[in-house]
C-alpha cells in the first residue's frame, strides 16, 4: 500500500505543479484565460514555440506544452480539444523522475492511484486523466 501512497502523492504533486504553472504562467501574460492558451500564442507567432515564462522554461509541442521548473521538475502536459489539460501515465513517471529527489513509480501503482482520487480526477479517454471541473 506504501508503493501506492507514493504514486498518489506524485500525482497530487503534479497537479499542484500543474496548477502552479498555470498561475505563473497567467501572472506573466494577464491576458492568458487558460493554459491551453499558450499553445494558441506560440502557433500564431505571438511568442515562440520555446522560451521562458516567468520561472518556467517552456517548449509546445504536438498537442500539448512541457515545463520545467527552476529545480528541474518537469510538467508535461497535452491539451484536449476543449482545451482542458490531460495527461496520461507516462507524462506522470516522467514528472516524478525529474523531481529534485527522483521519484519512480510503476504504471500499475500510478494507475490505482489516479482511480483512488475519482472523483477528483477523471479519465476523459482510455488512459488519459483530467482534474475533474
């Protein structure tokens, strides 16, 4: 059960940091409404594809963004096409080994651990999560 504490605690952690991008994010660009925004600037030429935000480095790709942290910590994140952020297990394993202190978890553990924060998080498709609205 301790495993399983562990990767809940990874996948609170990278919501909070998801949350605290977000944040920043909007601190420094007001006119940001939401994170998927960003996505939005970079593919009209309004800011470049990778750069810095704030603290954050950042870098668009595909359908989503990826951010790093001052301590390395990294966030990836893909965006559905509501806009809403989703990730998936493997944007989860990749947050907690990037931690400062390295946190490897396996998919089984991190999968019992997003079903056990239901309703707070949700799958939106086969594998893929979103803090529920």
């Amino acid at each position: 059960m301790e495993r399983v504490g562990a990767a809940r605690d990874l996948v609170l952690g990278y919501v909070r940091a998801l949350n605290a991008i977000d944040e920043a994010v909007r601190g420094v660009i007001p006119s940001l409404e939401r994170l998927v925004d960003v996505s939005g600037l970079a593919r009209s030429h309004r800011i470049s594809r990778s750069g810095h935000i704030g603290t954050y480095t950042y870098m668009v790709h595909g359908a989503g963004c990826r951010f790093v942290s001052g301590n390395g910590a990294e966030v990836d994140v893909d965006f559905a096409a509501d806009g809403s952020e989703v990730f998936d297990l493997w944007r989860l394993r990749r947050y907690g080994l990037s931690l400062p202190e390295p946190l490897d978890v396996t998919d089984q553990d991190l999968r019992s651990a997003v079903r056990s924060l239901h309703p707070f998080l949700t799958e939106v498709r086969p594998g893929w999560f979103s803090v529920a609205s």
